[in-house]
C-alpha cells in the first residue's frame, strides 16, 4: 500500500479545519496511519517562518515572502511529507503550492513563471495526489471566523482583496484540474461530508 498526499485549499473560514479532522477520522477508520500538516508550518523553522510572515507589521517584498514559503517548503518536504508518503501513511496538508500561486502570484503579482521555477527546484515533481478547494463567498469565510480571535496578516486583508485572490486562484486550479475536487459552495456540513464520501486515489509505489 502507497502513500496518500492530499492537500486542502480554500479562504479562511472556508471550513478546512473542520473537514481535515473528518477526513483524518475517516483514513483512521480503515486503519491507515494519517499525518496532518500545514503550510506555512509544518517544521519547526515553518512555524518560525509562518510567524515572521503572517504576524509581522512589515510585511516582506512579495518576492522575498515567496521565496521564504518556498524555503519552509522544502523543508516540510524533506522532514515531515516525504518521510511519511515512503513510509506508505496519509498525509493531509492544510494549504500547500496552490496557495502560494494564489496568494503571492495572482495576489501580490510575483511571476508566475518565477513561482513555476521555484515550485520545480523545490518539489521535484511532487504533487498531491487530491487536492479539495473549499469554496465559499469571501463575506461568508468572515463571518464564520467571527471576532473572538486576533487575525495574522493575511486574513486583515480586505473583502476585496482576498476576493480577487479567490477568483484568480482558480486559474491555476483549472490548470491541474484532474487533481482538484470542488467539494461544496456553502452547503451544511453533513452535505459536505456526504460530497467527500467517493473512492480515493492510490499513490502508485514507485511515485515520488
């Protein structure tokens, strides 16, 4: 039996938190060993990382930030996703390259072509396997985060903002579109589940 790599991308609000920990009961259930991640993060120079970039009021060129997510990248890949995919477990990542070509690409206007470079050297051709985009309204993503919590860097961005960076995001998604399932558009939960509930891929042994 292979290893899994899935990643789950959408806003924050959009419900990633909840349907990862679903997701993780559901591979534990059939007795998969699951390992569950996140980006920035991940390692602890991620975390470091994550907390420099998301909690500064300095906010970092978008070409230097890019490079930084990439930096932390490689090393999540080295410590944490690839040891576990060689060792046949589950890995489910909140966030991953996607949403550095959404955030720093379409966002903040680093190359695309720049972030392919780096996405190249930095992966190796390692994709997911699945990736689920969590696709709800940026008003509605607000909403559901509430007030109780002091919010980092990205998600102070405006209604607007974040909503360009939702809409051209998706560009690169129809790119890879065979990996991307779009599970739901502000439906209830139990709804959301039910749309998850659909045979999974098997990573092949000899892919890397």
């Amino acid at each position: 039996m292979a290893g899994l790599f899935i990643t789950v991308e959408g806003i924050d609000g959009a419900g990633k938190t909840t349907h990862l920990a679903w997701l993780r009961d559901r591979f534990e259930a059939r007795q998969r060993e699951v390992v569950t991640t996140r980006e920035p993060g991940g390692t602890a120079l991620g975390e470091s990382l994550r907390a420099l970039l998301l909690r500064s009021e300095y906010p970092a060129y978008p070409e230097t930030e890019a490079m930084l997510m990439f930096a932390a990248r490689r090393e999540h890949l080295e410590r944490v996703i690839l040891p576990a995919l060689q060792n046949q477990k589950v890995v489910l990542c909140d966030r991953f390259t996607d949403a550095t070509f959404a955030y720093q690409g379409y966002g903040s206007g680093v190359s695309l072509e720049r972030l392919e470079i780096l996405e190249a050297w930095v992966q190796r051709g390692l994709q997911p396997d699945l990736t689920f985009f969590f696709d709800v309204p940026v008003t509605v993503g607000q909403q559901r985060m509430g007030t109780e919590r002091e919010r980092d860097r990205f998600e102070r961005e405006t209604v607007r903002r974040l909503a360009e960076r939702q809409q051209n995001g998706k560009s690169n998604q129809e790119a890879s579109r065979t990996r991307f399932h779009i599970p739901f558009l502000a439906v209830l939960c139990s709804r959301i589940k039910q749309a998850l509930v659909f045979p999974l891929p098997e990573r092949s042994a000899d892919r890397h």
